[in-house]
C-alpha cells in the first residue's frame, strides 16, 4: 500500500501542482477583467470624465516617420466635494505611417496599475498583442499573443519595468492636466 501511494507522486507532481498554481492567479485576473469590462462600459456609456490630448493633430507628416499622430485618453471620476480625481484607464493610440499602436493602462480605485495591453498593427496583416496582469508591482501573468505566462519573473522584469515607468508618466501628466484650468490664472488678476 505505501508503495503504491509513492509511485503516484510523480503523477501528482506533474499534473496537479500546475493545477494548484494556476488556480491561485485565476481569482485575481478574473477580478481584473470585472473591473475592465465595467470601466470599458462606463467609458461606453459617458459615465467617466476624459481628458484628452492630442499630439499632431491634422497627422501633418514627421521626417523618418510618414504621417504621425497620437491620443491619449484619460478616463476618471472627480470628487464634486473635494474635487480630487481618481484615474482609472488611460487609452493611448497612435498612427505612424502604416503602423498602428493601441495601448490600455487600467487603475484599481488605490490608483495602483492591474492592467497593461498593447497591440501593435502594421500594413494589412501583422498584428501583436500583450496583456499583463498585475498585483501590486509584480507581473501575475503576461498573455504575449497567445503564449500565457503566470510568474513571468526576471526573464520579463525589464518588459515589467518599462511599463511601470510609462504608467508613472502618465499619470504624472494626468495629475497636471487635472488640476489645470484657465480660471487659475484669472484668479491673479484679483
């Protein structure tokens, strides 16, 4: 009988440990789909404040480039007592040419980044995408077209990083444009 039970450990090891670890990311990233699906429908519906700032506008043609333009989107709600701003998405998109780029930065109500995708669409058929999972500053899980890594770990930490240090930009530039209104400079006047 003991024996019988060590044999069958290998077995466990194999194809129930992958099980286990798993399951432990899917509550969190079903959590974190939730959120997007219900800030994508606020978003649809005009439920959320946007800032908008759009750079090349009449996509006038850079040198080395071709046509370029780019948007970015910042969708939030405004405290009416406090008037603070809690972001929760930011929607970028840009034209370079024949090139395509979309990218979706969503905030949980801490203001802390839980998701990352970017799809990038060149000429009349390539098309890449990549999503990532995040639970505080460390990357749950990487969706890289249709490779899926849980625990992507050092081997993504530069990829991880870059993407931080975007979002933190970002929202720097969101925190400027919140608080930027013309009557501020009006108000010297008195």
């Amino acid at each position: 009988m003991k024996r019988g039970i060590f044999h069958l450990l290998p077995l466990i090891t194999v194809f129930i440990l992958p099980l286990i670890s798993q399951s432990e990311h899917e509550a969190p990233i079903r959590h974190i789909q939730e959120q997007y699906n219900e800030i994508k429908k606020q978003i649809s519906s005009g439920q959320l404040y946007c800032n908008e700032f759009i750079l090349n506008r009449d996509k006038l043609p850079v040198s080395a480039v071709g046509n370029y333009q780019e948007t970015v989107r910042f969708y939030h709600t405004r405290d009416p007592m406090s008037g603070t701003h809690e972001l929760r998405m930011i929607i970028l998109k840009g034209e370079r040419s024949i090139t395509q780029t979309h990218a979706e930065f969503l905030y949980n109500p801490a203001n802390q980044l839980i998701f990352y995708f970017y799809r990038l669409h060149i000429g009349q058929g390539h098309t890449t995408r990549s999503r990532c999972y995040f639970k505080g500053n460390r990357l749950i899980r990487l969706i890289d077209n249709d490779l899926i890594i849980d625990d992507p770990g050092e081997k993504y930490e530069a990829y991880r990083d870059a993407i931080i240090k975007r979002s933190r930009e970002l929202r720097s530039l969101f925190l400027k444009s919140a608080g930027f209104s013309l009557s501020d400079i009006e108000d010297l006047k008195q």
